[in-house]
C-alpha cells in the first residue's frame, strides 16, 4: 500500500473529526487514527462503501459491538479478519469465532 505525507502529519482532534465525513476516501480512513473518535462517527465509517475506510474502523477501539458483528460478514475478507482480532467484540462473538476456526 502506497504511503502518503499524512501518514506521517498529527492533526488536531477537531480537524480529524472533519476528515469523517470527507469525500475522499483515504481522508475519511486517516479520521480513524483518532482513537477519541466518537462512537457515532465510527459506526458510520463501518458502513462506509469503501473497504479501506471499513477496515480501519474494524480496528477502531469505539467500535460499538452491533457494528463490529456486521462487520464479522464483510464482503472484504481483511476487515472482516480486522474485527475478529478485535478485543471489544462480545465473549460470545469471540467464542463463535473459535469454534469455526477449531481453535
């Protein structure tokens, strides 16, 4: 994956928040590296149409649970892997993930 000069920039919180509802895709995954991001904001960008952006939010610490079980479903096999590694899913969830892996 090509690395760009914002990879490397520290935004202000109100500024990354913005990035959230931008309409470039990339900007809207970069809103995902505040890890104080509402709750709100990121259940948004779990059903974003861009796989990128629904990775990055699998991976969010305010992920809400519901979200992360949806994303358990992704068509895109890596964010639906992003969300099974997830400490904030429910027991359940974790426990159902072992068992279909035999684990």
């Amino acid at each position: 994956m090509a690395r760009s000069p914002a990879d490397n920039a520290v935004f202000p919180p109100e500024t990354m928040r913005r990035f959230a509802t931008d309409p470039d895709p990339r900007m809207r995954a970069l809103a995902l590296r505040d890890p104080e991001l509402p709750a709100e904001l990121v259940e948004r960008l779990a059903q974003d149409d861009e796989a990128r952006v629904r990775r990055e939010a699998a991976a969010h610490p305010n992920l809400p649970a519901p979200a992360g079980l949806l994303l358990l479903g992704d068509a895109d096999m890596r964010t639906a892997q992003a969300v099974a590694g997830s400490p904030h899913l429910p027991r359940e969830a974790m426990e159902a993930i072992l068992a279909v892996a035999e684990l």
